[in-house]
C-alpha cells in the first residue's frame, strides 16, 4: 500500500478512537448524571500530584493494554 495512505489509515484510526472515547463518556453521562457530577465533584478535591499520579497510572495501564492488544 502506499505511504500515503498507511498515514491516512493511521489518522482515521485515531479519529475512530477519539470518536470511541465520546461515545462512552457520553453514555456514563446520560446513564449516570448525577454519579458524574458526584465523580467530579470528588476529583476536583484530590490534590494535584494524586491527579497527575493517576493520570499517569491510567496512561501506562492504556498504553499497555493497547500494546498487548495490538502484537
């Protein structure tokens, strides 16, 4: 196939994914509203450097999952 359209590829798997995410954040919202605002409200006390460490957490666990999944 050609480079160009392997990077093409690439792109739309992305959006595809990005598309993935909002589909199943919106439905944690329309299901759960208010669990989401309770969510928020508790995240918005965590300190910062808790936040960060989970971010990172999640990230790692993501990129793993992700690197298993696809070899």
């Amino acid at each position: 196939m050609h480079p160009v359209f392997c990077g093409l590829m690439d792109w739309m798997l992305i959006g595809k994914a990005l598309c993935l995410v909002a589909v199943l954040e919106g439905l944690a919202y329309a299901l759960a509203p208010r669990g989401m605002r309770d969510a928020a409200a508790m995240v918005s006390r965590l300190p910062a450097a808790t936040l960060r460490r989970v971010g990172l957490v999640t990230m790692g666990l993501g990129a793993a999952l992700l690197y298993l999944l696809s070899h």
